[in-house]
C-alpha cells in the first residue's frame, strides 16, 4: 500500500513540470503571436494612410486642373506637381513690379477658379516669386536687389487675386530673388523661364513651415 503512494507520488512530479513548461511556451508563443499581429496591424494601417494621401493628392491635382482648364488649354498658364507657373514676361515689364494689362487679365481669370477651388479645403495659396541672377538696374532703383523685385512682384499678384474674390486669409505672398532657377541663367532664354510667379497651393497646417524668410503677407518687408 505504501509502496503505490511512493510509485504515483515519483510519476506525477515530472508529469506537473512538463505542464508547466509547456504552459510557459503556450504563453511565450501567445505573446508572439500578438505582437507580429500587432506589427502587421500597424504597418497596414500605415499603407491604408500613405493611399489615402496619395488618392487625396490626385484628387487635389485634378480638381486643380478642371479649375484652371481655360488657361491651361490656352498656355498661359502651366500646372506642374501642383504649382501654378506663370512668365514673369507676361506678367511684368523687365525690372518692373507693376502689372501688365495682359498679366492683370490673366490674374482676373484665375482669381475665381482659385476661389471656388479654395472653398471646400483647408488650404492656403503661396504666391512665389522669383528672379534672374541679373542685378536690379535702368529706372528702377527703388528695389534693393533680386529679393525686393520677387517680392514686390509677389504681393503685386497676390493683392490681385485679393481684388477679384480670393479671401485675404487664403493668400500669401513669399520671395525667392534668384534662388531655386528653373533653367540656367547663361543666356536670355534660361533668364526669361526663371523671371517667373508661382501659385502653389498648400495645407494651412504646413504655411508657417513652407513660408521662406522673406515672406511677405499683405505688406513689405
């Protein structure tokens, strides 16, 4: 009798320690297992946001395209990543921060589709502008240098497209001078394609990062 006590007494032990050992590697396993899911998780949620924004970006770019269709059909505009380029040379007479009648007109035609387009988003427009590496010369010695005339030309635009409808706390004005060319300033041609204004619209979130040092809002600086 009190040698079958000590036989099951010697045969469960082990059988409890093995239990128990696999109950640690059942629990190790588990929580495996939970944190590869919740990797995955993350990184499908991140995928899930990256096609969101990108979705978002072409639904930005086209809505922009179908605003501005006129003058994009007609060339006088163009729409590259979402900036809006226009030629300084229709714009602004050489060394001049004063509006020509055909770059008044084109101002006018854009204000409202920039309008419209403002309306449902949270977005800002930033009128940019930029020069040759020419220095500022003939009559129009009032302007310092390069920076001066890009921003005069800049809040030029901008107090246009605040004139004919776009809200004054959607627009703002920023000069480049002769910084970020688009062509090289060797002959007059490269010269011409980097005298030139840029609209670009942005997120509100990101105006104060995008804003360069020599932004100007509604005034000189």
């Amino acid at each position: 009798m009190s040698g079958e006590v000590e036989f099951e007494g010697e045969s469960t032990a082990p059988i409890w320690a093995f239990g128990d050992l696999m109950s640690v590697l059942l629990g190790v396993f588990v929580l495996i297992l939970v944190g590869v899911i919740g990797v995955q998780l993350q990184l499908s949620h991140k995928l899930q946001v990256a096609q969101q924004q990108r979705l978002a970006e072409q639904q930005r770019r086209a809505t922009l395209e179908q605003a501005l269709a006129a003058p994009l059909a007609q060339g006088r505009v163009t729409l590259v990543n979402g900036r809006i380029g226009i030629r300084g040379s229709l714009l602004f007479a050489l060394n001049s921060d004063q509006l020509q009648p055909e770059g008044r007109q084109l101002i006018r035609s854009l204000a409202a589709p920039l309008a419209q387009y403002l309306q449902s988003r949270d977005e800002l427009l930033m009128v940019s502008g930029f020069t040759d590496d020419q220095p500022v010369h003939g009559d129009h010695r009032q302007f310092a240098d390069n920076w001066e005339l890009s921003a005069q030309r800049a809040l030029t635009v901008t107090r246009a497209l605040i004139a004919d409808g776009v809200p004054a706390d959607a627009v703002f004005a920023a000069a480049f001078g002769a910084q970020q060319p688009v062509s090289a300033n060797a002959d007059e041609a490269g010269r011409a394609k980097n005298r030139r204004v840029e609209i670009a619209p942005i997120p509100r979130s990101s105006a104060a990062d995008a804003t360069p040092q020599d932004t100007a809002s509604g005034h000189a600086r």
